[in-house]
C-alpha cells in the first residue's frame, strides 16, 4: 500500500473513506503536526489512491491487509488510529482486533452500518445554497453539490482540494469489487463484545445523508472512554465543514491518550503525548 509519513513519535494511522484517498485527511496534518509528539501515517486503502488493489475482494480483505501492513511495520509498536467514513469502519476493526497495541480510536463520519438500506440517516438537507457558485465549478459542481451541506467558495476549495483527487484517481473496477462484498462478517463490537475503553473519539454531521449520526450513537455504552459529538452545518465532509471544532476535538483526543493524570483537563495545559507510552 501507498504510505505517507510526517513527524515523529507515537505512530497515529489515518484511514480515509471509500472512493477517495488519503488527501481527505490533509487538513488535520498541520494541527496534529503542532501538537507534537505523533508520526503521521496515511495510507491510500486496495484499490485507491496509488495502492492497486491487489488481490482484495472485499471490505474484510482491505481490513486484513491494514492489519498485516501493522504488524510487519509497526511490529509491537502501540499506536492510534483515527478513519473516516468506510476509513471508520477499518479502524474499528483495527482497534478491536489489535486491542492491546491500540491507544485510542477516531472515526470521522464512520461507517457503522454497513447496509445502506438499514442506515438511519436524515433526509439531504442544504443550508445555504448558492447555485452560482455550484455553476462555476463545471463538472466538479455536481460531486461538490451531492455533499455540501453549506455552500461556500471556501468549503468548494477545500472539495477540490482534500476530496477531489482521491475521487479522480481511485480504481472504479476495484471498488465496484469490493462494493459487492461491503458488509463485514461481524460487526467489531459484536465479534468483541467487552467494552473499548481506551480514549475514543466519534465526530458525525447533524445532515449527514450517507452515514447520519444515530447508528453510531447507538454504541455509546460499547465506549466509555468515548467523546460523541453531532455537529451542525455539517454533512459527510463533517470535519472539512466543521474544520474549526473536529481539529480542536481531535486534538483533545490525542491529549487524552497523552495524559498520564487529569490534570490537563482542569488546568488547560498539556497536549501530545507523553514520551512514556
């Protein structure tokens, strides 16, 4: 698989989601990068991005392949994993899998069920429509379109900045491959029924149509080390609509995972990690 690295310290591996590539998760690099202390991996998935898709036929194929690029890279290392979208519902996996070599787990609009017809999603909603600015983007205006819940020339460079790539260079055969066999045998949770308690993190879109926000409410009690938050004004794209409060939940994320006592959460100070983990 393609892989990306910066900075040095604790391995943090970021997933992106399906159809797209690791550029989805460039807008977290530079404040992760300024809280010290993370090596930042990125990885383009089987079948997007640079990574061929190789012989993955399904979603617990791309799984299987994260798990095994882990463990000849990352050895015995402990490290922290954060995935949006179908990248959620990898790092799910991931972090109940591999449980005693896992941090903490992120998910950024995840996946937590993987049938889209059993999804409990709210009805698309604009808030704020601008159909000049949809009609100067050409053809990337109707991709922009189909996700933007608040339309603005910011959040559109921001599409065709972090989204836009992965969309042009993943493999349509592959994923039509592994679209077949999208649902995973077992849930994490089910297959790993003991709570997660490391530190975690769920960030969802209040009008979020694709994975909406109520499925992964509805573990909340498998997480008691958990943060859930609903964030207006945001759909799919939850942390590129909302990039002010995702990055700033994200950071206090890796400060949990970084904390040796509560001190932190009282006094304001600390972020990072610790150098004893």
């Amino acid at each position: 698989m393609y892989v990306e690295e910066q900075g040095n310290g604790t391995p943090l591996l970021l997933i992106h989601g399906f159809g797209v590539d690791h550029h989805i998760l460039n807008s977290l690099r530079d404040a992760i990068g300024e809280s010290g202390g993370w090596r930042q991996i990125l990885i383009d998935l089987p079948g997007h991005g640079k990574s061929a898709i190789g012989d993955a036929q399904s979603s617990q194929d791309v799984v299987d392949e994260v798990e095994d690029w882990i463990h000849e890279h990352l050895a015995g290392e402990r490290f922290a994993v954060i995935g949006n979208s179908f990248g959620g519902m990898v790092a799910r996996c991931i972090a109940h899998d591999l449980r005693s070599q896992v941090l903490g787990l992120a998910t950024l609009a995840g996946v937590f069920v993987a049938d889209h017809s059993k999804r409990d999603v709210p009805p698309q909603t604009v808030l704020h429509e601008d159909p000049e600015l949809i009609a100067s983007l050409g053809d990337e205006g109707e991709d922009y379109a189909q996700m933007a819940v608040v339309q603005t020339a910011a959040h559109a460079k921001d599409f065709s900045v972090y989204v836009r790539p992965g969309i042009e260079a993943a493999d349509r055969r592959a994923l039509q491959r592994i679209s077949a066999d999208y649902s995973l045998p077992q849930e994490p949770e089910d297959a790993h029924p003991e709570p997660f308690t490391q530190p975690s993190l769920f960030i969802t879109g209040r009008q979020d149509q694709v994975v909406g926000y109520a499925d992964a409410w509805r573990r909340i009690e498998h997480y008691p080390r958990a943060t859930f938050s609903v964030l207006d004004g945001a759909g799919h794209n939850v942390h590129l609509e909302q990039p002010n409060l995702s990055g700033a939940l994200v950071l206090e994320w890796l400060s949990r995972m970084g904390s040796a006592d509560y001190s932190s959460f009282t006094t304001g100070s600390g972020s990072g990690i610790s150098s004893g983990l």
